[in-house]
C-alpha cells in the first residue's frame, strides 16, 4: 500500500474506485477517511437525505482521491 494512503486519515476528499464510481455515490457527496491499513480505508459521509454513512473499502480499488482539506 502507498504511504499516501495512510496520510489521508482525517483528511476531507472525493475517492473513485476502479470502476470509476465515487465511493460516496456522487462527486458532491465529501467523505472524511477514517482509518485506512495494509487492505482497507473506512469512510464515513453524510448522504442526501442526511444519513450518516460509514464505508469499508479495498485499498486496491482506489483508482483516484480529490483532497479538500486535511
């Protein structure tokens, strides 16, 4: 896994998959990372009807990651 990864904890961004879809649903839709490790990121957003969602993901398919803010 890339170091880069691991310094997105706590960090506000915009994450695509392989597929290129957007882990949150929407690219307006921002996600704060909230662990990540050798196989996993964990995610957590809120969703258009204002749903806390929190997400588990493969590191492996990350295709890309917009940072807002850290």
């Amino acid at each position: 896994m890339s170091n880069m990864l691991l310094e997105l904890k706590n960090c506000c961004c915009s994450i695509k998959n392989d597929e290129e879809e957007y882990l949150t649903g929407s690219a307006d839709i921002v996600c704060e990372v909230l662990d990540v490790d050798e196989e996993w990121i964990k995610i957590i957003y809120t969703d258009r009807t204002g749903k806390r969602i929190v997400k588990v993901e493969r590191t492996d398919t990350i295709l890309s990651v917009t940072i807002f803010r850290s």
